[in-house]
C-alpha cells in the first residue's frame, strides 16, 4: 500500500501508459459488460428508440389510432412555441440553480462527515433524511412549511418577531421560483453528498500529509490536492444531478402545479401535460428531443472541459 | 483531513454541521410530531411542535386500512433484490468501462446518459408494453428488473470514476507480486471501490424504495403493492391529506432505509486507502 | 490462464445475472382471465376517507357474496395519479373494468375510445332518477361515458359566532344570498386580523367557470360547428367581483389565492376568516377537525341571476376493452341503487346524483350538518359549455390558470385577462 505515497503522481497516469495485458481481453470486456447490457437494450433501447420515432410523428392517445409519419412538422410548430420556450427558460434557471447549490452545499457536508467528529455516525444518517423519506410526504410537508397562515416557516418568523418577512412563499410571483429550488436542493443534496463522502475516501491521506509537510495551506491542499483527486466524481455526479433536476417535476408539480401565472412551469411538466394530459405524445416526444439535443449540447462542453482538466 | 483544526475550527466545524442537520433532519421531526397528532391539532393557526393531546390512532387507521405491514414486506423485498443486481450488475461493466476504453464502452456510457435525458413519461407506456410481452407485469419481477436498469446509469458513471480513481500502478503492483487477475480484483480493487459500491447499493435500494409509478401501473393484484402505492392512498383530492395516517405510515417508511444507510455507512469509510495506512 | 481465469469470473457473472432475468421471466405473468369460473372484475376506486372507504368496501363485500359468479375485486386508487395509471393501462390494453373518476376528466377518454358508451347498458330506472343536465356532463358526442353519482356543490361554510358579532343572519337552506348581500355581508365581517372571506384560488380556472353559470357566463361558444371563447360582460362578472373584494373592498384574503380548499381551514378555525366559499365536501373537515366548541354553518349557494354552477360529478365508468361490460353495469346498477348511493354521498360528505338517493339521505341526516343546504343546492347544478370543449384541458393549464392567477394577482387588468383568454382560446381551438 505504501506504493502511493511513494507515487504521489500516479492520478494523473496518462491512457497512453496502458500495459499490453490489459488490452486483449476484449471477449472479457464484452462478458463484463453483457449482464448490464442486456437488460438495458431490452428496456431502454426500444422505449427510446421509439419514444425518439414518436417526436416525427402525429401520434396522439387513443385507441386504434394511425400514426403518420410527419417529418419536421412538429419541430416547425415548436420553434414559434413561445410558452414552451419560456418554460425551457425557467427549467434552465431551476436546474442550474438547484445543481450548483446542490453540489456546493453537499461538498461542504461532505467534507464535514469526513471528518473525525462525534456522533459522525449520527449525523450521516440524519443527512440522508430527505432522501429516505416517501416523496408522496415530502411535497405535503413543503407545502405545510410554506403555508402563508398556518406554515412553518412563517410561524417562524411569527415567533422571532419578523412578521415583516411572512410571505405567501409558493403563491407570490417573485418567491415561487426560489422556493421550489430549496425543496429541490434539499431533496436531492444527500445523494450529492454520499457520492461526494465515498469519493473523498480516494483521496490518499499521504497526498496531505506529504503537502503539509510542504507548508500549503489547508485552502492550498483542499484546492491542488483534494479537488483535482476528486474530480472524476465530482464531474459524474454534477452531471447525472443536472440531467435528474431538469427531468424532474414531480415535486413541484405537487408545491404549485406550474404557477403562479406559470413561474414554476418546467418544461418536464410542460411534455408531461401535453403527452399524458392533452393526448399529444408526437408533440411531446418532439418536446423531448429537443431538450435531448439542447442538454446534450451544454453538457458536452461541460464535460469535455472537466474531463480534459481530469485527465 | 486537514490536520488538526483549532478550537473555534472546531467549534465553527460542529456548527455548520447543527445547520446542515437541522436543513435536511427537521422533517423527521415534523413527520414524529404530526404521527401523533389527532386531526383537530393538525389545522393549527399556531403549530406546536409536541402534541397537546397524543395519540397512537394514525398508526392504528394506517395499518388496518391500508395492510402497510404487507405492502412494506413487498418493498423490502423488491428493495433488497434491486440493491443486489445493480452492485452485481454494475461492478464487472464499470470496472471494463474504465479499464478499457473500447467504443463499446463509450457508446454505452453516452446511451446511458441519455436513456436519462429523455423525458422518462414517453417511455413509461413502451416499457409497460415491453414487461407485459414478457410476462412480467403484475410481478415483482418486473419491479426488480425495471429497478435495476433505472439505477444502472448512476451505478455505470460512479462506479467508473471511482474504478479510475484506483491507480493502475497499485492492480500492476499486485500482478508483479504473481497475483492473479481474479486476485487483483478481489484483493485490491475491490475494497477501493467498496466506498462506491456502498453508494450504489444505497441509490438502487432507495430508489427502489420509494419508486412509486411503475409499482403503481405494473402490480394491479392488491396483495402484490408496494408501500409508495399504499402511503398514496391517504393523499385525497386537490391536495387534500389524511394527513395523521399518511404521517404515521411515511415515519414508518422512512425507517428501513435510514437503518440500511447506519450499517452501511461505516463502509463508506473502510477499506479506503486511508483506513489501510492509518488504523 | 490468468485470462482464462478472469474470463471465467465474467462469463459466471453474465450468466448468473442473464439466468436471474429468466428466471423471473418464469414467474407468472398473472392477470390472464380463467376461461371457466365466475367473472372477474376489477373496481379501481378512488374513495379515501375513513367513512366511505369502509362503505365502498362494504358494498363490494356484499355483493361478491350474493353473486358467486360475478367477482368483483377492489382496487384502490388515488385522486392524484389515476389519470396516469388510467392512461397508462389503457394504452397498455390493461385497464380495470370498472372505473371511478369524474366528469370532467373522463371526456378525453371517451373520445379517445377507451371507455364503453353506457346507454344501452344502465337500466331506464336508474337513468330516470339522475338529471338529464347532471347527464350531459357525462356525455361526449352522445355516447355516455359514465354514471355520474357524486356532486360537489359550491357553498359558503361560515364561523357562526362571527356572523352572530357582526349581526349577519344564517339565510334559509331555500334562500341564499345574492352576491351582492355577500359582498357586502363580507365587509361587515372584516377587521383588523379577519377577513370575511377566503378564496381559495390554487385552481382558479374550473372555480371561476364554474361559478360564471351565475350570471350566464358560457365561455365556451359553439356555432356551426366552431367553438370559440369568448369573454364578454357576463363571463367578466365573477372573477371582478372576487377581485374587487380582495383589492378595492379588502374584505378577502389575498394570502388565500395559493391556497387549495383545506389550506383554508387553520385561518378558518382560528378566526382569521370568517367565511370559505368551497366544496360541501368541506364540512367532514369541519366535523372532523374543527376545534372543541367551534360553530359553524352551511349557507346556500350565492346567487346572480340564477345560483346554477357547473357540475363535475364523480362518475363510474366501464372500460371499453373489458370482457364483461354487462356483467359490470350490473355491479353499477346495485351499487348505486338509492340507498347505496344514499350511503356513499354520506362517506363522502358530496351530493347525490339521484333523486331518491338524495330523499333518502336527508332523512338519516334530518338535514343536519348542512345536509339540507346540500340537497337544495343539487338542483342548481347542470353542464357547462366548457365541459363538452375538446380543447379545454389545454386552454385551462396553459392559458386560463396563469391568466387568472395573474388577474387575482392585481399583475394585470380585467380587459387583458379577457384578451389572453380569447387568444389562448385561440392557439388551442385552432
């Protein structure tokens, strides 16, 4: 094991040193590969595929109903579609917003839970509490914390004397938006932070034990040491969160259904209500392309440059 | 591991952690308070957060009207399976996924990815259609299955980076010594990525859980449901809540994966690179 | 042999987790019907409340005893994800044979197929009992999609200790108010910390169209052949006025207008308003969780030109593609028989469709508990233009619900929220 910290380099063992050995076990690879495969082309190949034909089509619910192939019909309608634009807009902003602070919030706890604290164990239980919890409970309990009369939050301020800062928080325009991406944060921080906790276990004690006898400071060590280590989780799971957060919808659709006057209005539940509600599953599955192309667009530059900074 | 802090590092330490704990645990407490809550204290002006007048009611309404007992025994079930296939399943494919970059490996990592990115709603109807032509609808099997796939994408792209996350030199290091390729494996990547499979196992079993709309379509016996299909039946319309069983049922929900997360929590620690050098 | 080795440890792990799925591909894929043996059907219900759960449970129990050949399962749902797992289950050709949902949801499925036309199959007795306009609602290009049981009639729950302090008088069940008395008798019930009333507006766009039948307001417009929404004097009506009582009289809530119907009650029960304009249903909440001592009373419905609301009743359906649609109107024709009906109004605290089933239930009750306000108010209740509109669903998410929430708002004026309705109106009506 002292390997490593004789080799404080070797995180950055470039693809180029790959040894012979390793490369001819091409029948392996593909046995390795095959049990998590299979069951995803069966189940996720030809939903998508066909989830994707849908978006050329004219494909509404019913029964019986002919399917025409309509080519870029629906795409022609959907660039002049302002309200799905504006809601395209809004799901950026929840996104991002829920991501970012997801990731910095579930960082700093991260790095707490590493370290030797008492009730450590406590702690990293009660961390994942809003992960554990029923979601059918949870947007029930958000819109209790919320509630303008009797929610806790105001009764909060009630009782610390701030009855100035009581809000209709779901029900004003300006506080709707912020609102629902708290609950977002807290509901999806603990996956972050367990991704993150397991993560940091990588980061060999010896690299900060050998840069502190250099002199560097914590911030010093934290940046050149732990971060670069920790980067190829950090950029897996930032990315899997964005993609989960603009996919999501559930809660917020509970919390305001959209509103008010349609801030809160994802485009997620945008495709939602116009395949399940209105019947339009080729317009919808357009819809999802679109966002498809657009995600993909904003994450390959995302990744390209992480996993250029990674490797 | 940032050597020994000062006092009031320290002290700032465990009040940032009080924050983060009192953020995401209150609604375990609030969840405590409404179970034993009888209706009339639950539309409060002024909420309390202990219960004036006690009861043990919600508990008993929840599970003679719901059978909650049963339908948790199927979620365990359902929840422990998936956990055991997505680690099975996925450790072998992110180990070949990171070691060997084949356009194989790359192309599925990307189908993955956006397997994730289509809105999941179009896909719900052709997936059902898929299980019932296998015969898997109304099975926990099905769950399972569906399950398992649905935590793959997460389980692949963490799995991988942790599997680059090992140094090449150490598994090199260990064949030198006349290791075989099964003992590598074993001895040496395997309790480096035990922090990741703790994760993985983790998110499959949780998810599993708590999935709610596949168990609700796919299992149409009654005695096969799942308890996010059971809780939902508290939840009335247009928002509207029996909100003392619901509360009494989610606490118990909440439960099992918190117990599962205390046993294996500790893992996320061992077996670390750390925990080999420093006892 | 070191690969061997390895590759061995692959193939065992492939063939163990390809052999798992097989495994479970034995298992048995279970809902195939018997073609020998009673008929089994299955009910999704979507009662919730502790009373009319027991009473669906009951029924169902009751009549599996007394039909050994015809079986009835039951199916629990939820209000929140049936029109999904409907959705789903009929495109997935998996649907329950019996179906619990309402009116104003089952009309796309009517007319995307998926629910049997029921006037061939119900009795001419039970047809008789129910009101042809609570029918229409039903209704979707003359085929009937369900049996409308339930009503949920809009009226005004008061704080009768409240009304007493202010010198308002509790109106007859047969006389309510018109909407100016309540206007006004709003105002005299606020002051500092109270409000005369809450409008609870999370969902303002079936509230205010339900309401606009008050004073004629149609929305919906059809002439040869093309329907059109139109926002005139009569449709502007009932969103001005609950304006005007939360902006110019102040005599409502504005911190209300998020609000769905129980969000109310906290501020209800603790006197913060004084009156809750909502569902009669309401009144299980006010019998269940008002607080020791606390009275109050079910007012009429308030009137404009006429007190006619637009009905959404609760309906039961029958599945296009179940085996047995005679064998399941059968089933319905017993469980909504007058006292059966009678007793699942009452789990429900809702209205019964039917004429005696209504009769009945205001004896057991002796029309206490706001039980004869309730029955009065069912006649008052018809179909709405808007109702039978293909496009309506749309209109209302995308146009008419944020246009109103921003109306209610004060973000934008009467005229405006009238131009964005048209125009919506417009893009979805194409």
């Amino acid at each position: 094991m002292t390997t490593l910290a004789e080799r404080p380099d070797v995180e950055r063992a470039g693809p180029g040193r790959r040894p012979n050995r390793f490369r001819s076990d091409r029948t392996a690879i593909y046995l390795l590969l095959l049990p998590s495969l299979l069951p995803i082309l069966v189940l996720s190949v030809f939903p998508l595929l066909r989830g994707i034909y849908l978006g050329f089509t004219d494909a509404r619910a019913g029964r019986n109903v002919e399917v025409s192939f309509t080519g870029l019909a629906n795409y022609r309608e959907l660039l002049g579609d302002e309200l799905f634009w504006n809601s395209f807009k809004i799901g950026l902003l929840w996104a991002v917003g829920v991501t970012v602070l997801q990731f910095l919030l579930a960082l700093g706890l991260a790095l707490l839970l590493n370290q030797q604290l008492r009730f450590r164990g406590v702690a990293r239980v009660l961390a994942v509490v809003p992960w554990a919890m029923p979601p059918v409970v949870v947007g029930i309990l958000w819109k209790l914390v919320y509630h303008p009369d009797a929610g806790l939050l105001n009764e909060f301020f009630h009782r610390i004397g701030a009855d100035g800062l009581r809000t209709n928080w779901l029900g004003d325009f300006s506080t709707a938006l912020p609102a629902v991406i708290l609950v977002g944060v807290w509901a999806g921080m603990p996956q972050t932070t367990v991704v993150l906790l397991a993560g940091l276990q990588g980061v060999g004690r010896e690299l900060h034990e050998a840069a502190a006898v250099d002199g560097a400071s914590t911030w010093h060590r934290f940046r050149h040491v732990t971060l670069p280590a920790l980067a190829p989780v950090i950029v897996a799971i930032t990315s899997l969160d964005f993609i989960w957060n603009f996919n999501s919808f559930g809660l917020v659709y509970v919390l305001t259904a959209g509103g008010p006057g349609g801030k809160t209005m994802l485009p997620m539940l945008f495709a939602y209500e116009e395949a399940f509600r209105y019947g339009n599953y080729g317009y919808a599955a357009a819809l999802g392309n679109v966002m498809v192309v657009l995600i993909i667009a904003l994450l390959a530059v995302y990744l390209r440059r992480r996993l250029r900074e990674a490797n | 591991m940032f050597g020994k802090p000062s006092r009031t590092g320290r002290a700032l330490q465990y009040l940032a952690l009080a924050g983060y704990l009192i953020f995401l645990g209150f609604p375990l407490i609030w969840l405590l308070s409404t179970a034993f809550k009888p209706p009339r204290e639950l539309v409060r002006l002024h909420p309390t957060l202990i219960p004036s007048d006690p009861t043990v009611q919600n508990f008993v309404q929840a599970f003679t009207e719901q059978e909650l007992g049963r339908a948790a025994l199927n979620s365990l079930q359902v929840s422990l399976a998936s956990a055991v296939l997505t680690v099975l399943v996925a450790m072998p494919a992110s180990y070949a996924l990171a070691r060997f970059r084949s356009k194989l490996g790359t192309a599925a990592l990307g189908w993955v990815l956006l397997s994730q990115l289509f809105p999941f709603v179009l896909l719900i109807i052709p997936i059902f259609l898929v299980l019932r032509q296998v015969g898997l609808a109304n099975t926990h099997a099905g769950l399972v299955l569906i399950y398992v796939v649905w935590a793959l994408p997460f389980a692949l792209w963490m799995l991988q980076g942790f599997v680059r996350n090992i140094p090449r030199e150490l598994e090199e290091a260990a064949s030198v010594d006349g290791a075989s390729r099964v003992q590598v494996l074993r001895r040496v990547v395997f309790p480096l990525l035990a922090p990741g499979l703790v994760a993985t196992a983790l998110f499959s079993f949780i998810s599993a859980w708590n999935e709610f709309f596949f168990a609700l379509v796919l299992i149409k016996t009654p005695e096969l449901a799942t308890l996010p299909v059971a809780l939902a039946r508290f939840v009335g319309i247009e928002g509207t809540a029996r909100l003392g069983p619901l509360a009494a049922g989610s606490l118990l929900a909440t439960l099992p994966s918190l117990i599962f997360f205390a046993f294996m929590q500790r893992r996320l620690s061992s077996g670390s690179l750390a925990g080999a050098v420093k006892g | 042999m070191l690969r061997t080795r390895f590759r061995r440890l692959a193939a065992a792990t492939a063939v163990a987790v390809v052999g798992l799925g097989a495994l479970a591909a034995c298992g048995d894929g279970g809902g195939d019907e018997a073609t020998s043996g009673p008929v089994k059907l299955r009910f999704l219900s979507l009662a919730w409340q502790k009373e009319s759960l027991q009473v669906n449970k009951d029924l169902v129990a009751k009549w599996n005893a007394e039909h050994p050949d015809i079986q009835v399962e039951y199916v629990q749902g939820d209000w929140n994800s049936v029109h999904d797992q409907l959705l789903t289950s009929f495109e997935g050709g998996d649907a329950p044979d019996i179906v619990h949902y309402e009116a104003s949801s089952i009309g796309e499925f009517s007319k995307q197929g998926y629910l049997a036309d029921l006037s061939g199959l119900v009795s001419g007795d039970l047809k008789g009992q129910i009101d042809q306009g609570v029918w229409d609602t039903a209704t979707f290009d003359g085929k009937v999609a369900g049996v409308p049981f339930l009503l949920e009639s809009q009226v005004v729950i008061a704080n009768k200790k409240l009304l007493d302090a202010a010198g308002v008088a509790v109106p007859p069940a047969d006389g309510g108010w018109t909407w100016d008395e309540f206007q006004g008798n709003a105002q005299k019930l606020t002051k500092p910390g109270q409000y005369g009333v809450a409008w609870a507006l999370k969902s303002p766009t079936n509230r205010v169209l339900n309401l606009a039948l008050n004073y004629d307001g149609k929305f919906f417009y059809t002439d040869g052949g093309r329907t059109e929404v139109r926002v005139g004097d009569a449709e502007k009506e009932i969103p001005k006025r609950i304006h005007d009582m939360i902006y110019t009289a102040k005599s409502a809530s504005p911190e209300a207008l998020g609000m769905s119907g129980a969000d109310t009650l906290p501020g209800f029960f603790g006197g913060k308003y004084a009156m809750l304009p909502g569902s009669v249903s309401l009144r299980q909440q006010m019998v269940e969780q008002a607080p020791a001592g606390f009275e109050w009373v079910t007012l009429p419905p308030v009137k404009g030109l006429s007190a006619k609301q637009a009905a959404n009743p609760q309906t039961l359906s029958v599945s296009e593609d179940s085996k047995h649609k005679k064998q399941a109107a059968q089933f319905l024709e017993y469980f909504l028989n007058p006292t059966n009906m009678a007793a699942l109004a009452k789990g429900d605290w809702l209205v019964p469709t039917g004429r005696q089933a209504n009769e009945e239930l205001v004896k057991i009750t002796a029309g206490k508990q706001g039980w004869d306000v309730a029955a009065d108010s069912a006649a008052d209740l018809t179909v709405a233009p808007f109702q039978q509109a293909d496009g309506y669903p749309e209109w209302k998410t995308k146009y008419a619900t944020p246009a109103l929430q921003q109306y209610f708002a004060n973000k934008i004026t009467l005229d405006q929220l009238g131009t964005q309705l048209v125009d919506g109106g417009k893009q979805v009506l194409r």
